[in-house]
C-alpha cells in the first residue's frame, strides 16, 4: 500500500483516506496545490523533503491538483 492514485471531491473524503494509506506507510507525495492534505501530512509526522517537478509533453491536462490525495507512482502522477 505504498503507493496508489487518491482523488477525493472535498477534503473530508480525502483526509479519511489518507489517515488509512498514511498509517501504514512513512512516504507521501503531493501537489503543493493540495493545502489541506500537506497541512495533514506535517501535522501526523511528516516532513518536506523534496519538491519535484511534473513534466508534461504536448498540451498540459487541466488536473484538480488540489483534490489529490496521493500519487499513482513516479511514472505519472
């Protein structure tokens, strides 16, 4: 359960399924646009440690970056 794509409609339904995912693992990556779900990270023991960038290739998707909980993986997301 180390990684896995979570996209939630409102902060309560994806804080709850962070609190699941992030029980059991100590490695998170999110979208800096995702206030709510970084606030809940650092407030639960996390810590920034890295800030990446997103590569994209041709016209970018109009992602809700905001409403993404966790990565599928470093190959996309």
């Amino acid at each position: 359960m180390k990684e896995g794509l979570i996209f939630a409609i409102n902060d309560e339904a994806g804080l709850e399924l962070m609190k699941l995912k992030y029980s059991r693992t100590d490695k998170a990556v999110l979208p800096s646009e995702n206030i709510g779900g970084r606030e809940f990270l650092l407030n639960n023991g996390f810590v920034e440690a890295s800030i990446g960038t997103r590569m994209i290739m041709g016209k970018d998707i109009d992602y809700k970056l905001d409403r993404m909980y966790s990565r599928i993986g470093g190959n996309f997301g």
